[in-house]
C-alpha cells in the first residue's frame, strides 16, 4: 500500500469510526472513574479493545489496562490516562457530568478531554491499524493508566519497573487541540512545617504560636515567586501556597503547629534539591527553625496495591529534530497536508515519569483542549476524535519505515 493509498484510508476508516468512538466516549464518562476508582472503566476499556481484535490484552496488578498490537521489535507505547477528577460543585454544571451527552460536534462529560478522549481515539486507531493489515516491524501498545490525577508518572513507573515495559517512544494522548507538543514543566508538591507551645488563649505570652512563625514565610514565598527562573520554551518556574493546616489544643488556646502545602512548577534547569534549598535557604524559614521536605504518594491502587513514591514529578523537552516528533510532524503533514503545530503543555502529564525518571522520548497529540481540563461543562470534540484516531494510525508504521531502515 502506497503512503498516500494508506493515508486516504486511514482518514476514510477514522471518519467511518466516528459514531464508534462517540459511543465508546459516552460509555466512559458514564463510569465514574476518579483516581483509585478506575475498575469499572478499566473493564470497558479492556472488553472494547478485545471486541475491534487487539492481539492481546492485560491488566496489571497495580490495575492499567494493557493492549497489544502486533509482534514486531520496534515496542511504541501510546498513553492515556482513564483516571479523573471529582466534579466540583453541581450547580456549575448544565447537563449531568456523567450522562454523555451530546450534540452534532460535542461530547459534554467530565473526562472527555481529560482524558478518556484520548483512549477512545487509540482503541480505534488499533481497529483502523488491524482492518488495513499496517502491522510492520513494531508492536503498539495502548496503555490505560490510573491514578495520573492523583500522582502523575505513578503508573508509569510501575509499567517500567514491575511490567518491564521500556518502549523506543511513547506518545501521550493528553489534550493538545490536535497539536503536537514536545515538553512539558516538572512540579513538585512541598511542605513547610512550623513548630510551637501551645498555651491558654487568653495569656499568649506564655506559648509560642506556629501559625505566627509562618506569616513572614508566606511572605517570603509569594517574593521567592517573582524571581523563579524562565525557560524560553516551558516558561517560567512557579509556585503557590495550596494550602494550610494547623494544630492546636482548642480554638482557645496558641497553635502549636502549622504547616503549608506548595505547588512548585519546575522549568528547564530546576532539580527538587534545588527547589528545597531554595526555601530552606529564606531567612524568615531559618528564624522560625521550619522543616521542609516533599510530600510521599501512598494511596493503594484500586487493585489493593500500594506502590509509594516521592512527589517529585521532574520536567521534560524532546528536542524538535528527535525521530519520534518528526514521526508525528511527518504523519500529520501526510495525512493532513499542512504543517502542524508543535509546542508544549502547561500542565504536566504521565511524561515526568517515562521521559522525566527514565529518560524515555515522549511526544504528544491529542483530542481535547487543555481549559477543558477539570473545569465544568467539559467538552471534548468529535472531530478531533477522528483526527487524533487517523494520526494514532499513522504513526507506528511512519516510525518503523522511516527511521528504523
């Protein structure tokens, strides 16, 4: 089959796939799947991945659902994760979050661009690959991932740890309007900790208050902001107080203890090491004697499973002339005749583990937009569903035959 034969195809197969998709979509927003959650969803997935012929399919024990195409030596990896936030408050929403609904160019449901889209768009690209015979010297495998929204990369250092899965690239299916982006910023999530003496409210001489102690260091952290570096392509590092806790024998007496939760995004160039010694090196931090440290992720699986890591997410760029981000330039010009766009997310994503831990390429396209993500009123798109699912298609067979001859 010649590229532009298979290019033709491949578009005619996804539009014709486009009311499957929908289907699938729909079925999985009606499953509530919020992080540790997942089984019902993960069981969907695993039943219509069977039903359009992948080769094989499997759910580890920390419960991602696995999908195999193919036998050949050159191991691709296409993630999505099948995880999602709570819905917030109802009242924000117009229809129900998981009923699906849908209209002539929209799916409405929480998870839709984030990220189940990206699923639907993957299982059908593996029906699409399976009807035109495109298996070549490659073995594509689909992941369905969980627990990203409570701790991104967990999952993945699970597949590269446990499962043994170290594919040439991996593609994320995250929300890019269609677009291809190639980095991301890492984060990291931080505590600072002040202690005290508690005593009786109504003689706070006699204690020593914790939640006092901590004022100058908010202060300190909202200037320690402004003067984060700036990358040219991820943008610059950040960070924000998210929350704050404190102890104290009654709300008639000096707190004893205080602590603050920070969300630190990490540009290009920034370690954790360097992002705690930062804090620890702010004078109002040394004065009050504060511990600062990163927090741990130890929340079982939905399997049972407990697999704990430190909440340290590292950033991540595939440079622009990588093979795996021109296998994706070169198969969206194909079957698209236009040149794409290729940026970066601003949030992160299942990468910080794959590229960012282990150092293995990342590049991703995906159906849905990135404001869609945890908001009200999430849409995704059906054509996107199509573009993305012809695109998921194309690329394991451009990969193999133009750079792994």
């Amino acid at each position: 089959m010649t590229n532009i034969i298979c290019e033709t195809e491949i578009l005619r197969l996804a539009n014709e796939y486009k009311k499957d998709m929908t289907k699938f979509l729909r079925d999985m927003i009606k499953i509530p799947s919020e992080s540790c959650g997942e089984r019902e969803v993960v069981l969907r997935i695993k039943e219509e991945m069977e039903n359009v012929g992948f080769d094989k399919v499997e759910i580890d024990p920390m419960g991602n659902v696995l999908g195999y195409i193919g036998h050949g030596k050159h191991v691709i990896a296409m993630d999505a994760h099948i995880d999602t936030v709570g819905i917030g408050d109802i009242n924000n929403w117009t229809h129900d979050p998981y009923e699906g609904y849908e209209d002539e160019n929209n799916i409405y449901g929480r998870g839709g661009s984030d990220q189940e889209g990206g699923m639907a768009s993957m299982v059908y690209a593996g029906k699409i690959i399976k009807d035109l015979n495109l298996e070549d010297d490659y073995t594509l495998i689909v992941t369905g991932t969980v627990q990203e929204e409570d701790c991104d990369g967990l999952c993945w250092q699970y597949i590269v740890n446990e499962d043994g899965i170290k594919p040439e690239f991996v593609v994320i299916t995250e929300p890019t309007s269609c677009n291809i982006y190639r980095g991301h910023r890492g984060r990291m999530e931080i505590k600072v900790t002040t202690h005290g003496i508690s005593c009786h409210g109504s003689a706070p001489e006699r204690g020593e208050n914790a939640i006092f102690k901590m004022a100058p260091i908010l202060n300190e952290l909202k200037e320690l902001n402004e003067r984060l570096i700036d990358d040219p392509f991820l943008g610059k590092g950040t960070l924000t107080v998210s929350e704050i806790f404190f102890s104290s024998p009654s709300r008639c007496a000096v707190a004893d203890g205080c602590t603050v939760s920070i969300d630190r995004r990490l540009t290009n160039g920034e370690t954790w090491d360097y992002a705690i010694k930062q804090i620890e090196d702010l004078p109002s931090v040394k004065a009050a004697g504060a511990k600062v440290e990163m927090y741990t992720y130890e929340r079982p699986a939905y399997t049972g499973l407990v697999y704990p890591t430190e909440c340290y997410f590292p950033t991540w760029v595939l440079p622009e002339d990588h093979p795996a981000c021109m296998t994706l330039v070169d198969a969206y010009k194909g079957l698209f005749k236009e040149e794409p766009l290729v940026d970066k997310w601003t949030f992160s994503t299942n990468a910080v583990s794959i590229m960012g831990r282990y150092g293995i390429p990342c590049v991703g396209i995906g159906p849905g937009h990135e404001d869609q993500a945890h908001a009200p009123n999430e849409l995704t798109f059906k054509d996107e569903l199509v573009k993305c699912a012809a695109m998921y298609a194309m690329i394991p067979i451009t990969y193999v035959q133009k750079y792994c001859k």
